[in-house]
C-alpha cells in the first residue's frame, strides 16, 4: 500500500461517528422537542422552526397523554434532526433567564409590599420605593399601604393588598 491510502483511512476514523451517539443526539433532539411542546404560542413564534414543525408541536398540544402523543413526540424529534438544536436550545435557555428574571421582581415586589403593611410608623421602605422610582404618586401609595394595613387590622380579605401590589408591579414596569 502506498502513503496516501493511509492518509485515507485515518480522514475516515475522525468523521466516524458510532451508533450510539448517533442515538444520545436523536433523544436529546426528542427531549428538546419535548420542551417545544410546553411552550407558550408566543415564545413558539420567536423559535427558529419551521411551519412543519409548529404545526406537529400544536398537534401535540391536543393530543391526550397516551400513546397518540407518545408517536407524535417520536415524531417532532424526527422533524428536530431538520433542525439547528443549537439555536432552539439558546432560545428557549432565554425564555427561561427571562422567567427566572421575572420571578425575581415578582418576590421583591411582595416583600416590599408586605414590609409596606408591616411597618406602621417606619417609612424607610416608602423612601426606598421612592428613591427606586422618583415618577411614584406618594400621596396615591400612601393610601394604599393605609387601606391595606386597615384591612389587615380587621382581618378582612386582602384586596387593598392586592391593589398595593398591583401599583408597585405598574411602578416597576413604567420606570
């Protein structure tokens, strides 16, 4: 054998791929799909998918939890082999930083809306709140925070608290 036919033989074992990656990149591609399914109409419309795709994923949406749903999962991983995982994947890591995000706000929010109701003499909490977001109508939070520490005193249900919550969300999405 001459020189060059070795040189072949190793290009051929750096593209090999065996079987059982072949199948670990099918399931990861079917487990991604399994994640398109779960979401949301409008975060399926800013994927890089195509319509054949979107349609076997809302197809999948109406299907029970049998084996209907079963095959038509085999068959959205069929139709991610078509596809750039790499893109979907980074998509829907966003969705979930942005969710994550959201629910940070969201807790911070009702803690300060519960620090509001709690401290009946300490405005520290109504300075942090307007320093934060100096457009905030005082005299309009004020109200609220009393309405809501009077429907505490009184054990009555907590809508006061609710519309408190409600302003600071506004406030956080209006800076």
């Amino acid at each position: 054998m001459n020189e060059d036919n070795f040189d072949d033989i190793d290009n051929d074992d750096e593209d090999f791929i065996s079987r059982s990656q072949i199948k670990r990149e099918a399931e990861a591609l079917q487990k991604l799909g399994e994640r398109l399914v779960d979401l949301k109409p409008g975060q399926l419309d800013k994927l890089p998918i195509d319509e054949t795709l979107r349609h076997a994923i809302d197809e999948a949406k109406k299907l029970p939890h049998r084996s209907a749903l079963r095959r038509q999962m085999q068959y959205i991983g069929k139709l991610m082999r078509y596809e750039d995982g790499e893109a979907i994947a980074n998509a829907i890591e966003r969705f979930d930083v942005t969710k994550e995000a959201h629910n940070k706000v969201f807790h911070k929010l009702e803690k300060w809306r519960d620090r509001l109701i709690e401290n009946n003499k300490d405005n520290s909490m109504l300075d942090v709140i307007i320093s934060e977001y100096p457009h905030t109508d005082i005299q309009h939070l004020r109200q609220l925070v009393r309405n809501a520490q009077k429907e505490v005193s009184q054990n009555k249900p907590p809508a006061a608290a609710r519309k408190l919550f409600k302003y600071l969300r506004e406030l956080e999405e209006n800076p």
